[in-house]
C-alpha cells in the first residue's frame, strides 16, 4: 500500500502547480482587459471628434444644395452647431469656408470642418466641392441673347420683356427697361439705373445671377433685400451657367427631311405664291394677304416679308412652319397668325436665318403686332414702338425704345422636333472631390 500513498502525494502537487498558473493567467487577463478598455474609451472619443467633423461637412453641403436649390442664404464661414443625443449634448462642428470662383464665377467650395466630442477629443477634415447638378436649360424656354443686349451699352428706354429670359452677358439698364416676368437669367453682371425694374410690386421673379447686382456709382444691392431700388425678386440664386447659342448651318440643313428648297430669295408682298413639295409648302393670297404654311422651307437668299415702301399693312399667317434663310430676314409687315387658329398650338411661324434679322412693322395697326418666333445666328434688331408675342433667340439682341417682347408660357410644348439643340446643366448641388484629414495645431 506505500505506493497509493505515495502517487496520491504527486497529485496534490500537481494540483497546487496548476491551481498557482490559473491564478496567475487570471490576473494578467484582468490586467490587460482593464488595459483594453481604457484603450476602449479614448478610441470612442476619438472616433466621435471624426464623426462630428464629417457631420459639419454634411451638413454644408446640405445648405449648398439648399441655397442652389431653393435660394436659401448659407451661413457664413465660421459657424457652428452642436450634436445631442439621448443623453444630452454630445460634441460640436465648426465649419469654415472659402469660394473657388473661375472668371468671376462660382464654380465650387473649399471647406473645412472641426469636430469636437464632450471629452475634448478633436479632428478636423478638409473637403473640395464642386457644382454639380442635373436640372435642364433649353434655350427655347427663354426670350435669349447670347451676348449682352444692346451691344452690352444702354438698353434702349422704356423696353419691356415680358417672360423667361437668359443672356451669358450682362444687363446695363436704364430709362425704365423692365423685366416684367422670369425666371431672369443673367451669367455676368447687372447695373441698375434710372427707373429699370427687375420683376415688378405684384409679380416678385426668380433670379439667377452670375456676377453682381450694382448701383451705377458701384454700390452693391442685395437682391433679397435691394433697400429703394426697382428690384422685386423672390428667390435669388447666386449661380448662373453657361447656355450656348444654337447653330443653324450647312450640315443642320442637310439633316431635315421633306424640304421645299426655294432659290434665290423670297419676297412676300404683292403677288400669289404657291410652293409645294413633300409635305412642306409656301401659299400666298396677295388678295386677302393670306399666308399657309407647312413643313420645312429653306430659302437660298434672303426673305422679305412685306415692304419697306407704302402705309403699315398685315400679312395673316396659318399652319406651322420653319421659314429658313441662308440670308437675312426682315419682316415689314404686322405678321399674326389667323384668329381662326390657336397661337402656338395650330399656328406657329418660326423665321430662322443663318445671318440676322430685322423686324419693324412700321408702327403698325395695332396689338400684338408680331405673333411668331424669330431665330438669328448672329444679331436680332427689333425696331422702335414694336410688340411681339412669342420669342426672340439670338447671338445679340437688340431692342429699341418702346418695344416689347412677349414670350407664350406654352411655346416651348409646339416646338418642331427637328429643332437643333442648345441646353445647359444648372447646379442644384455639392459634389464632394477630394478629402483629407489634417493634423489639429
């Protein structure tokens, strides 16, 4: 029996070896899980500082899409706001900012963001925004001068547009030019002066302008707040893209289908005129001054319509057409659609010429006295004591004393398919490019 006795001493040893490793085991797990979580709790206010900083940003490019969107004011550089949460006020972002302007347009943001948890833990980001956005400008959607009107000098007194209108120039108004209802779309500055209005008392507009809004000694105005000037805006938005000019050319001409090709110019005056071809047709009744029309007519040379000669007198159009010349247009007489048709939706004249065009009317014999569209490559004059309804598109339009300029809300439903294009993207939001964390001072 010594030999039980002795084995059974051996595993009480074992026993207290194993019993002295376990409890050492313990207390270094202890250890360091105490470790872990201190290490725990700094990581968490770390991580918290990041976030509220990223929250900052967020919350600026809320307010940029917010401005582009719907005109709000964006707070200026340097604001803050805190966070809270279920328990409380949790930490805080300050957000600071700077414009990235190209060629005195706004193209976009550098900004930076400072996140603070409650236990004092910060980390600041810095981000680059651009503009971006997806909302589509056509150019038939607006009375349209390329470049600015009246040679970018005076616009002529007493000139009122009366619509949706865009220029990538600037307005230098004077002598009472009203811009009586919008959108108004202006790319460069704006110079008020004399009596001029932008919108009027019991019709507030939406302007979007590129650069400035002035006094002629330079003295800013604030759209939203303009103090004594003529200035009636109900929502400002400090942006204004770039609509490009459309083209009408050789190869847009070789593109349409069904054309009546006419050489040599066209005059419509005084005798009967009868051209038909695939659809696309030119009837005139010098007797009653009817005038029918229909498809596509291209005329190689210029096209008069009327005389420049003789009392005022009217030519009554009806059906839709485009009435092209390689040349210039001018239009002498009232030109109106029949009363018979509805204009633009059974009747609509649209002139095109790839050079310009000059409508006159000769004082005519009443109101409206043009009901029609007239495009031009390069220049519009619309003569002195002149109204017309429907739209003028141009490189550069001009406009003399007293005229007017009516664009119909539902023109932009009657266009010809076959129309070539011409839009433009406005922002209505951040695009975030380029991020990075910077090192707190």
């Amino acid at each position: 029996m010594w030999f039980l006795k002795k084995e059974n001493g051996n595993v009480t040893l074992l026993v207290l070896v194993m019993a002295a490793v376990i409890i050492l085991g313990t207390a270094s797990m202890i250890g360091f899980l105490y470790r872990d979580i201190g290490f725990t709790k700094v990581d968490e206010g770390n991580l918290r500082a990041l976030n509220f900083a990223e929250a900052g940003i967020a919350d600026f490019q809320y307010k940029v899409s917010q401005n582009l969107v719907l005109g709000e004011e964006l707070p200026p550089s340097g604001y803050s706001e805190k966070v809270s949460g279920a328990g409380g006020e949790e930490g805080a972002f300050t957000v600071t900012y700077e414009e990235i302007l190209e060629d005195g347009t706004l193209k976009g943001f550098k900004v930076t963001s400072a996140g603070t948890d409650k236990s004092s833990w910060q980390r600041t980001v810095r981000v680059n925004f651009s503009l971006g956005g997806s909302s589509i400008l056509n150019i038939y959607d607006y009375i349209y001068s390329a470049r600015s009107m009246n040679n970018g000098e005076l616009m002529a007194s007493q000139t009122s547009i009366i619509g949706p209108f865009f220029t990538n120039g600037h307005l230098n108004l004077r002598g009472g030019v009203a811009f009586e209802k919008g959108p108004v779309f202006v790319k460069d500055a704006i110079l008020m002066g004399g009596s001029s209005s932008i919108g009027i008392p019991d019709g507030y507009i939406d302007l979007h302008l590129g650069g400035s809004m002035t006094t002629l000694d330079g003295t800013p105005i604030d759209p939203l707040d303009p103090g004594g000037e003529n200035v009636y805006v109900d929502n400002y938005y400090r942006i204004c893209p770039e609509l490009p000019m459309l083209v009408i050319d050789d190869a847009y001409l070789a593109n349409l289908e069904d054309v009546l090709w006419i050489e040599g110019g066209l005059q419509v005056r005084d005798k009967d005129i009868h051209l038909e071809h695939n659809g696309s047709y030119i009837i005139y009744t010098a007797s009653d001054k009817v005038l029918k029309i229909g498809g596509n007519i291209v005329v190689q040379g210029d096209i008069i319509l009327g005389s420049e000669k003789g009392a005022p007198n009217v030519i009554v159009y009806e059906g839709t057409a485009k009435l092209i010349s390689t040349g210039k247009i001018t239009v002498f007489y009232q030109l109106v659609s029949n009363p018979s048709t509805l204009f633009p939706q059974e009747s609509l004249l649209i002139l095109i010429s790839m050079t310009d065009a000059y409508l006159d009317f000769k004082k005519s014999l009443g109101k409206p006295e043009g009901e029609f569209v007239a495009i031009a490559n390069n220049e519009i004059l619309l003569d002195e004591n002149t109204v017309i309804r429907g739209s003028l598109i141009a490189d550069h339009l001009i406009v003399d004393n007293n005229s007017r300029i009516y664009y119909i809300e539902e023109l932009s439903d009657y266009w010809p398919d076959d129309m070539p294009e011409a839009t433009a993207v406005i922002p209505d939001r951040a695009v975030m490019e380029s991020w990075q964390e910077i090192r707190n001072q």
